[in-house]
C-alpha cells in the first residue's frame, strides 16, 4: 500500500466515523426527572410531610427548603416568617424546634390537612430511606448548613440521593467540604447573557456539578453548552402544560413544579419520536468517542507516514548499494 492510498483510506474513516456520531447526537426525546417543588405543593400544603408523599408517589422526587430553627435543627421550610404558611407568626430562627412543632402547617391550605407540621430534614428524608429510585433536592436558604445535612443524610444511608441546591459560592464549598457523595446544584433565577466556555470550566472547578434554572433564563444554547460540559440542567418552577413542553423540547433533565402529576401526564402526551436539538449526556459520550477515535487515526496517519517513509528510504538504500556492488 502506497503513502498516498493509505491517507485516502485513513482520511475516509476518519469522515465516516465523524458522520457517524454527529448523526448519533440527534437523540430521541429522553424523559427527565420530575421532581415536586415543596412536594405536590398544588394539592396540598408546601413543605409538609403528606405533600412530599405525594410528590413521591407521582415522581422522582421532592424539593424542599432548609433553615435553622433557634436550637439549631434543620426544619422544612420556604420563608423566613412562619406567618404565610402556618398559624404562628414569627421569625424561624427566632423560633426553638418545640416552638415550630407546636404550630398548624396545614389549615391554612384547606381544613383537611388541619395539624401538619412543619416538618426536620430527618423526617423529610427518612421518606426516601427505602426508595432508592427516589431523590430530594435540598434549596439551601441559609449559610453553614453542610454539617448538620450531612449528619442526617450519612445516618440515613441517602447522601447519594441528595441534590444540594446552592445559590451562593459559600454554600458550595460547605456541602463539598462535609457531602462529598452529594451533587450540587447552582440554583439561580437568571443566567448570563454572554456565556463562555470558560463560564462553565469556572463552574465545575467550584465544585458545581449542576445547575438549577427558572425556566424562563433558559435557552437552547445555555442547554446545550452546559451538556457539553457534562452538567445536567433542573428547571424551575413548571406551571403549565405549554412550559413543560417548552421545557422538554430544550432538553432539560430535570422538571421542577407545584404539580408533577401535571409533569408525568405532559410527559406521556409527547410523541416517542420526538427528537430534541440539544446534545444530551448519551451524545457526549458518542462526541467524546468520535474525538478519542479521529485522533487515535490521525495518530495512525503519522505513525504509518514515518513507516513508509522510513521503508522507502531503506529500499533507496539497497538500491545504490546494489548498484554500487556491480561497479
């Protein structure tokens, strides 16, 4: 085989394998997590034990909000205040776990869930001991919680289950430092206009192996850029089925909303054929195959270019020797 025909024959499989994969990343349509956010939080009270009951029973999983009370017990809930979703008033913080147990979590939503508490982390995720195809996000609302998430997570054998969902730097390293076997999200409600390569190498290099997005921030090109580094993307909050289509055909991996049941049916509404523009997890690895093998044969070319180079050289060789024996 000639120099030139064994190019010709590297450089058309080189052609055939890049085709090959790029024709691969067109997935078909690929079901994303659903995930309840503060539970089923549409059919009963946020936060609330029967409401991650729910959630789980319709999903993947829930999402919930974590604080300190004044004792320092990781307790369950969104504001601040108790005032909006219990029939105390008061600040949280300010507030002893015996204090917040003692409150109503649940009239406020409808008399038949008269009495739910406002449930700890312990409580919340001692609902996913025995699930392990079951998940809970964690929405991070106050500093320094790593250490005690991590006591109730490692005690309850669900650490691997759990999504740290982090809106400051801060909060990352802490679940890094004490959640090693915790993924993390960044949880944020815009994303930046101009993205780079660089935005996202930064990302990971903090220890983020994820991000959180109110869906409206979201674009094809934020998805895709982000799956190109390997970082799954959560949406948030769902609302409707047009926003859940919308948020399916971007493909995001996971759907954040107050009602997942409405996440399960949009979900099975939409065709098995249908194909999403963005490169998914799958496609990279297909990406990363095609690379590792264009370069393993542009490493060939070389390698046989110096072979036959090195042949014709020798036969060059013999010949003037040849020659110079019959002088």
């Amino acid at each position: 085989m000639t120099l030139c025909s064994f190019s010709k024959a590297i450089l058309v499989l080189v052609i055939f394998q890049l085709c090959a994969e790029i024709k691969a990343e067109k997935k078909q349509y690929t079901t994303p997590m659903v995930i309840g956010h503060r539970g089923d939080s549409a059919h009963a009270p946020e936060n609330t034990i029967i409401a991650f009951q729910k959630a789980l029973e319709l999903g993947d999983g829930f999402e919930t909000d974590l604080r300190f009370s004044k004792d320092g017990v990781v307790v369950l809930i969104h504001d601040e205040w108790v005032n909006r979703t219990t029939n105390g008033t008061g600040r949280v913080a300010d507030m002893t776990l015996a204090e917040l147990e003692a409150l109503d979590a649940g009239s406020w939503f409808g008399p038949q869930f008269a009495g739910a508490k406002i449930p700890t982390l312990e409580e919340g995720l001692r609902l996913i001991q025995n699930l392990t195809d079951k998940a809970v996000v964690l929405d991070l609302k106050v500093e320094g919680l790593g250490k005690a998430v991590a006591e109730v997570a490692y005690s309850l054998g669900v650490a691997d289950r759990v999504i740290a969902s982090c809106w400051t730097d801060t909060q990352v390293e802490n679940m890094r430092e004490y959640l090693n076997s915790t993924a993390a999200q960044k949880l944020t409600r815009d994303v930046p206009l101009n993205f780079t390569g660089n935005y996202f190498a930064e990302k990971i290099r903090s220890g983020i192996q994820g991000f959180s997005i109110f869906y409206q921030s979201l674009s094809l090109d934020f998805v895709r850029e982000s799956h190109l580094h390997l970082l799954p993307i959560f949406a948030w909050t769902m609302e409707g089925p047009d926003t859940i289509s919308d948020a399916l055909h971007l493909g995001v991996d996971g759907l954040i909303a107050n009602d997942p049941g409405l996440c399960v049916e949009a979900i099975l509404n939409t065709p098995t054929n249908t194909t999403v523009e963005v490169v998914k997890y799958e496609g990279m690895q297909a990406t990363y195959v095609a690379l590792i093998s264009i370069c393993t044969a542009i490493a060939g070319l070389v390698v046989g270019m110096i072979f036959m180079h090195f042949i014709d050289k020798r036969r060059q060789d013999n010949r003037s020797y040849s020659s110079l024996g019959r002088i």
